[in-house]
C-alpha cells in the first residue's frame, strides 16, 4: 500500500472555524479513515483529529443552544 499524507489541518482555535467548516473537516477525516488508505500511524492521527473536530462541534451546538434558550426566555419575559 502506498504512503499518502495527511492534508487534513484542524484549526487549534475552535472559533477559526465555523460549525459547517468543522463538520466539513469531518466528513473529509471519515472518509480518508473508510478509504483504508491510511497507514496504521496515520489512522491514529486521523482519528485524533476527528475526536478534537468532533468536540469542538459539540461544543458549538451547546454554545448555540445556551443562546437559544436564553433568546427563547427573554421573548417569554418581553410579551413575545
């Protein structure tokens, strides 16, 4: 099997990306690691990668429901 290399980059802040660039990434780091292309080496990077992409999408989704809630209960409190 031929050696290939990672061009995948993850951003090491997690608001240089948006939530769709970090889904994107995603998607790509999941299709290299189906693909079996990868070396055993860069699998594990791979998967590193798609874990920290995948807590920061996490992340993102609670920050944004936090904000919902809060913008739902100030038109609850303003008579909307």
């Amino acid at each position: 099997m031929k050696e290939t290399e990672i061009n995948i980059q993850v951003a090491p802040e997690e608001d240089q990306l948006t939530i769709e660039e970090a889904f994107l990434q995603l998607e790509q780091l999941v299709a290299r690691l189906e693909g079996g292309e990868a070396s055993l080496e860069q699998s594990f990077v791979l998967y590193q990668q798609g874990m920290k992409l995948a807590q920061m999408c996490g992340q993102k989704i609670d920050r944004i429901e936090k904000q919902l809630i809060m913008v739902g209960e100030s038109e609850e409190t303003n008579g909307f």
